[in-house]
C-alpha cells in the first residue's frame, strides 16, 4: 500500500511540475507555424522588442542571463547601442549574446476548436528561447546541450527530463487534432 501511495505521490509531483515548469518546451500545433506577432504585424515588431527588452533589462526572465554583449557597460550611452534589432557592440559586430523576445500563449480548446491567445511578451537569452521551441531542433549535440539546459534550470533529472518530453509530446498531438483561430488584441491594444 505505501509503496502505490508514494509512487502516486511521485505521479501527482510531477503533473504539477510539468504544468508550469520553469522553463518549459512550448510546442505549437502545426496549424499555427510561423504565424506570430512579428509576421503580422512587422511594423510594430521594432517598437515591441525594445520596449520588452527594455522593460526586462536586457535579462533573459527564465534564467536571469544577461543579452548584451560582454563589452556593454552602463557607461555607454543608448545610442552606442542598436537596441531595435540585434544588439550591435563595435568590438563584437552583431553580438552572439543578445536577448531575444518570445510570445507566451494559452491555449483554450473547446470540442474540435481552440483559440490560441497572445498573454504576454517575455525576453528569453538564446538558450531559454531554444528550449521553448525545441521541437525543431534535431537530434544531435544542440539537442542535448538545449536538454541539458532545461534539466539545469528545472533541477531535472534525466528520467524526469524524457517523461516531460513525452508529456510535452501528447499535448502537441491533442492541439494538433483541433481548428485553431488566433487571439492577438493584447498586441492589437497597443
């Protein structure tokens, strides 16, 4: 009897953690692919992204990285810095260290449909932001040094590691049986 208990425990565990992991696989359904705030709406992209980075401090809000370069002070004035696109340092040419900006969704599926809605805009360093869309990386060393940086920031273990990524895996294949519309007013308030 103790011995199902605990291992329901572990199950009941790790549900939890898989809702709301710190740095979770985001896998959108395929209905959905590359269609995002910066395809529809290019011209407040810029704008969008600096205010985000800004806002974050050039912080990555998973990992607490930071996106500028290892030669950015606060000395230089914001001028020194291309802070519309990627970040440009002299010594460096285009920065390999800057902070990226990632739309973070919901999902609500109702039946056969489902509405995807933009809740927010988070700045994420290059590694958080692989992670979040893992799916398309392929098998290899950049997969593993991707897992290897989400096992880090979870405190994961490898068994919890690939029950995650099948967990991960299950949700996909239910958004991808569903018709999807897209909820974009946080974006279109602005």
């Amino acid at each position: 009897m103790s011995d199902d208990f605990d291992h329901f425990m572990r199950v009941l565990d790790l549900m939890i953690e898989f809702a709301s992991p710190k740095l979770s696989v985001e896998l959108i359904p395929m209905a959905l692919w590359r269609i995002n705030v910066r395809t529809k709406y290019p011209d407040k992209w810029p704008k969008l992204r600096n205010v985000c980075s800004y806002t974050a401090n050039y912080q990555c809000e998973i990992c607490g990285g930071h996106g500028r370069c290892k030669h950015y002070t606060t000395d230089k004035a914001e001028s020194e810095w291309n802070i519309l696109g990627d970040e440009i340092c002299a010594e460096c040419k285009p920065s390999i260290n800057y902070i990226e900006v990632h739309e973070v969704w919901e999902y609500e599926i109702d039946g056969n449909k489902g509405i995807q809605r933009l809740v927010r805009l988070i700045c994420l360093c290059p590694d958080c932001h692989a992670v979040k869309h893992l799916g398309r990386i392929p098998d290899g060393e950049e997969y593993m040094r991707l897992a290897a940086h989400a096992k880090r920031i979870n405190g994961w273990d490898e068994f919890t590691w690939s029950l995650y990524g099948q967990w991960s895996r299950r949700e996909w294949e239910k958004r991808n049986e569903v018709e999807w519309t897209q909820d974009l007013s946080f974006i279109e308030n602005i």
